[in-house]
C-alpha cells in the first residue's frame, strides 16, 4: 500500500525520533526471507531493546539526514531491514545473530558512533559482550577477593577451634 505524503511525513519523523536516541545503526539486506524468519527476527530484536524496521531508502536517507548517520546513505540500496538501538552493540547483534541461521539475511552495512562500518565491522561490533555481560563479569571480578578472603579467613577460624 503506498503512503501519501502525510504518511511518508509522519514515518520520516517516527524514524528521526528513534536514530535520534540511537548509538547504532545496522542494515541488511533480507531478499528472501520468509514471513515467519521475519517474525522470529522482530521477536528477538524487541527482547533485547532493538528497533527493527523494514523502510523505503528514500525515507530512511531523510530521517538519517543531518545525524551522525547519514555517513550510512550511499550504502542504503535494495530490500534493507533497519535495526536501530541505543545500546551500541544490541542492532550489530541481533542482525548478525540471525544471519548466522539465515543465509538469505546478509548483513551490509551500519554505523557506530558515527563511523561507517562495512560488514566486518558490523560482525566485530556483534561479537563484543552486551553491557549487562560485562557489569556481570566486572562484579564476579570484584568479588572474587573478597570471597577468597572470606574463605581464608574461615579456614584460619577453623584451624584454631582444631588447636583449642
């Protein structure tokens, strides 16, 4: 169904509204994919905080224009699926998690930080852990002394209720 010009007014604003929070931006090209791949894909990407978005160019190129994402506009050719997320590394996962069961999904392109990544660098950017993965081992680093302590301490304890 084609959008009038009101409609098309009100997706670029939607859409600038989201880049607008956004850290990154990936996009991949989905010639191919089933309805329900798609499905499964849009499942995922709204657990882990993702956008996912299938959008004509012309309009992503104007919802991107004047952002630190219009770097990604000449990339924006084909049938492209948007993802877009505040987290920087969430978009560049999702997509590449799902290209990993789905040949037909081929990642292309995205941006990070305003730097345009090509599709190594989309696949690098996915294989850094999340922010919750890393708080996660920084607290079992931070807790890891003190528990040997305690446990030195303890067998001290024990030692000397031995003795006595």
């Amino acid at each position: 169904m084609a959008l009038n010009l009101e409609g098309k007014k009100a997706v670029v604003s939607e859409v600038a509204q989201i880049v607008a929070k956004a850290q990154t931006m990936a996009v991949a090209e989905y010639r191919g994919v089933g309805v329900s791949a798609l499905t499964t894909l849009r499942k995922n990407a709204r657990e882990q905080g993702v956008h996912i978005q299938v959008l004509k160019n012309t309009l992503a190129r104007r919802a991107i224009e004047g952002t630190s994402f219009e770097s990604l506009s000449a990339e924006l050719t084909g049938p492209l699926i948007y993802g877009i997320s505040e987290d920087a590394v969430a978009a560049a996962k999702v997509l590449n998690d799902f290209a990993k069961t789905n040949d037909k999904l081929i990642l292309k392109a995205g941006v990070y930080n305003g730097k345009l990544l090509d599709q190594a660098g989309i696949k690098a950017l996915a294989s850094i852990p999340s922010r919750e993965e890393l708080l996660s081992k920084l607290a079992y680093v931070m807790k890891a002394p003190v528990a040997g302590m305690a446990r030195a301490l303890a067998a001290v304890a024990a030692q000397k209720s031995e003795a006595a």
